[in-house]
C-alpha cells in the first residue's frame, strides 16, 4: 500500500479543533495524519508526495438534492432556459432537424416567468415542429409543454380527466393546451421510450465526470429505478466514484419495507438514504401549498399530502429502519410536514425506536411561527441556496412580504437547523460554487439586486455555506464520522483550488473550479487532462 502525501497547502479541514493544516498524509482512501509546515516527511520508496504549491484545498462538495438520471440525460436534451419564447421554439426545431420523423425530442429549462408571452401553447409547438413529439420540462420540473404529436402518441386528447393531484391546462373552449402540472405529466411522460440500462450508464459516467468538474465527490440522488440500477452496475465494476447517498420514491415504501432495506445499508460509494415524498408542488407554476392565496389571486396551489398521510406512512418507515425526506415549498406543506414529523417524534420516542435523520426538502418558505420547529424536532433542511436567487422575482410576485422568511438560511442557522445544500439538478446548475456565492450574497450573477442582495437579513457566512456542503451533507446522510471534513479517519475526498476563496472577493465565486477533484484518494479530475 503506496502512502500518498499533499504537502505545502493551505488546506481548510472543516474540523474546528484543527481547522487548517499544511499537508495531508493519505492511505488506502483514508486520511491518516495531517502535517504542520515543513514537517519531516521522510525518504521512504514507498511514498508519494505532491507538493502543493501554496494552493488551497477544500473538502470535496456532496450535493444533497439532486436527480442524477435527470441531470446526466439532461446533458443530451435540447436546452430551453432561454430569454425568449421563440429563442427556445428555434432550437426545437433545429434539433428536429436532425433527427427522423416520430423520434421524440426531450428538452428541459423552459421558465414563463422569463418570457414575455408566457407560457408556450400546443399550436405553437406545432407551427416549429410537427412531425415529432416534443416534451419540453419547465425548470421546476413540475410543469412540461407538448406538441399535438406527443398529445397522441400519449392516448391524451380533450376527453381526458384530470388526474388527482395534476392538471392538463384547458383554453376556454375546453381544448388541451400543451402544457401539463404535477401529476398529470406522466400521463405523457408514461408513452416516452425510457432510456436503456446501458444508456443510462454512459450519460452517468459523463454526469460523474461534470459533478467532479466542479468539485462535486458525493451525491444525495432522488430519481427512481432505473437511476439506482444504473448507480448499482457502476459501483459493481468499481465505476462509481461519487458517493451516491440514493433515495427511494414513496410509492415503493411497501416493496421496501418487505425486502428489509434500511437507511445506511450499503457501502462507502452507495448506500440507501430515505423514503422521498411530495408534500406540494413548485413555486413557478404556483402550485406549492400555501396557508393564504397567492398575491393578486385566489388559488393557494395544491397540497399533495396532508399531515394525516404522512403519519401513516412514516410510521411504517420508521417502524423499519427508514428515513423519510420530504419534499415542502410553500408554508402550508411546511407546516403540514413539520406536524407530521411532531407526532412520528413522539412515536419514535414511545416506541423506543432511534431517532431517524429526516429531512425536508427544498423549505423554500416557512410561516415565521415554524421557523423554529426544524430545530426543536431534529429535522434536516435540505436546501438549495442558488433557488433563491434564480426564484427572487417570482417569489417577491407571488408571497409579497411573505419573503422574510424565504429561502431562510439565517434565521434557520439561527435556531441551530442542521442544514445541508445541493442543488436540484437538473432545476438548476449543480455548481456548488454558484450556490455558495447565492448563500452568502443573495444576488445573481450580474450583482443584483445591489448592494446588498435580496433579503440579506438571510445571508449567511462563507464558512456556513461550505459546511452546508460538506459537514452538513454528511450528517444528512449519516456520515458525519468519516465524510466532510479532512482529518485522520475520514475518506480523502477533496478539491484544490488555485486561489483562496476566505481571501477573495466573492464575486470571485462565480469563476472559481477546481484544478483537481479526489475521491477515495484517487486523482478522479484534473483541469489539465480535462
């Protein structure tokens, strides 16, 4: 076994009882010793040294929301987050292009709050494009826009009722318009052809490959089957070199209650995390669930699993070994989630049951009298900062003053919520550097709003920001022994970095990338052979 040492770094451990270091020795994928400067490393042949050259290394990020089938096939999909209607229409059609007549085209981004029309139309999807079925995901992911071919080949025409939970968007004439929410999108979604097995692990192979681009070593991935199939076949043949933390659809609750599965069965690079759930929709297409209307309407979006449901399942979760993981937007899903997280507290502590590490997912706007409740309950916030600033017009639209408590990193930090940040890719950019500069400035990438970012009450440190990614993701993930932080008996997962973002501008942020990425102690990446 070859010992492997980094020295002449300034390396940020993220321990606070060491919090910097000047070289790390590293065997077998483990962090075994830190170094002080100019420390004696010795001449043995059976060492590698490396010398750092004064740059900085972080510890590797973990996104802890992400779809990683979606973000890897998304990779091939026409891209539609553009500044207008018809930009987007243009590259359908140029995709179209090449492809043969009924060969469907996927593409994902679109935001009708960037364009300004609106929302697309079948017709107008027809006009660019109407000898291939086209489906087209909004960025939230909770809305999808189709042509007249895609309608058909999906068996949907006028006559088709709503599904519960979902909508298929009328005109006044009762003609389908295109476009579909929530849980009516697999009712198109259901006639795409799926990707192959083998597919999937390629366009996951080169998602691996991006996430360590961008200093991304672990993984909290949220999509179904096939994404988990795929992970398994990359991990059996050594491929897999993101920590994969893989999370389970509640529709599956009973099929994994039956084969024994657990929250942190598994290995190093892939283990099972939590039952996920979806408590309401999104903030875009209004259908996250509100406790008042949405301002300048009526509607208060849809509520997709009261307190009750939740209870019921979670205790059959919990009863097992599962975590669960739930997803809540708008203030009323959060109130709903955190009292159903109250009563299965009290069941776990009557019941004498561990108390498991759940989560919500996304919290993107709490009453204020909730903003306390994560902390008292032990529950996880999993967030995903670049929301904010990708979401603050909408947001300040659609909840007016309700926006104090928005994307609330602050007041939740303040409480002392444990806090984990990802990104939701394929809804955003899986860069955490981009989430970390939306952290700490509330402000997009052209500086706005300025000086001082929207609602920078919730602004929160560098140094809070990075442990959001790292500590904080390890702990979500039950991890906090051997993941996120650099010091002797933990995994060496890392970054380095050319400059020092503690003493740049963090404008400076919104450039940074790693030169090299380790995982496992393995130089998976590096800028130069990239």
């Amino acid at each position: 076994m070859t010992t492997h040492i980094l020295s002449n770094g300034k390396i940020y451990t993220s321990d606070p009882t060491r919090p910097k270091a000047w070289g790390l020795i590293i065997e077998d994928g483990m962090i075994t010793g830190l170094l002080h400067q100019e420390q004696d490393m010795g001449t043995r042949s059976d060492v590698k040294h490396e010398n750092l050259d004064g740059k900085t290394v972080l510890p590797g990020f973990t996104d802890a929301h992400i779809h990683l089938k979606q973000y890897a096939l998304t990779l091939k999909k026409v891209d539609c987050e553009t500044d207008t209607k018809n930009e987007c229409l243009q590259r359908v059609a140029a995709r179209a292009k090449k492809l043969e007549p009924g060969t469907w085209i996927l593409g994902h981004g679109w935001d009708q709050n960037r364009w300004e029309e609106g929302y697309g139309s079948r017709e107008e999807l027809d006009e660019f494009v109407p000898h291939h079925p086209v489906y087209l995901t909004a960025k939230s992911l909770h809305a999808a826009w189709v042509n007249s071919a895609a309608l058909t080949s999906a068996h949907v025409n006028k006559n088709t009722p709503d599904p519960q939970g979902g909508n298929l968007s009328r005109d006044r004439k009762g003609k389908l318009t295109g476009l579909l929410f929530e849980n009516a999108i697999p009712l198109v979604t259901d006639h795409i052809p799926p990707p192959s097995l083998p597919e999937t692990i390629r366009a996951l192979q080169d998602a691996q490959r991006s996430l360590w681009s961008m200093g991304v070593t672990g993984a909290h991935d949220f999509d179904r089957h096939l994404s988990f199939a795929a992970l398994q076949e990359l991990q059996g043949n050594a491929d897999l070199k993101l920590r994969v933390t893989k999370h389970i659809n509640i529709q599956k609750l009973n099929a994994a209650v039956d084969i024994g599965l657990r929250s942190g069965f598994g290995n190093s690079m892939l283990q099972i995390g939590g039952i996920k759930a979806f408590a309401d929709g999104a903030l875009g297409p209004q259908t996250a669930a509100m406790l008042t209307p949405y301002e300048g309407g009526e509607s208060r979006g849809v509520l997709l699993l009261p307190a009750e449901e939740i209870v019921q399942k979670g205790i059959l979760a919990v009863q097992n070994g599962l975590s669960l993981a739930i997803h809540a937007i708008g203030d009323r899903a959060n109130r709903e989630v955190l009292n159903a997280y109250e009563q299965i507290r009290a069941y776990e502590e009557r019941h004498h049951l561990p108390p498991l590490r759940h989560r919500i997912e996304h919290v993107q706007v709490l009453d204020p009298a909730d903003c306390d409740r994560l902390s008292r309950l032990g529950i996880i916030a999993s967030m995903q900062p670049i929301h904010a600033t990708s979401d603050m017009e909408t947001a300040t639209r659609y909840w007016g003053a309700r926006t104090q408590y928005a994307y609330a990193w602050r007041t939740l930090l303040d409480h002392r919520t444990p806090l984990a940040f990802g990104s939701d890719a394929p809804v955003e950019s899986p860069d955490p550097f981009l989430g970390v500069h939306a952290a700490v400035t509330r402000q997009t990438p052209s500086g706005e709003p300025a000086p001082h970012g929207w609602r920078p009450e919730q602004r929160i440190s560098l140094e809070e920001a990075l442990e959001a990614y790292t500590t904080g993701a390890a702990y979500a993930a039950g991890q906090e022994d051997r993941g996120g932080r650099l010091k002797p008996g933990y995994w060496a997962d890392l970054i380095v970095l050319e400059k020092d973002p503690f003493s740049s501008p963090s404008k400076d942020l919104l450039s940074t990338h790693p030169l090299a990425t380790m995982v496992n102690g393995e130089w998976v990446w590096r800028l130069e052979s990239s």
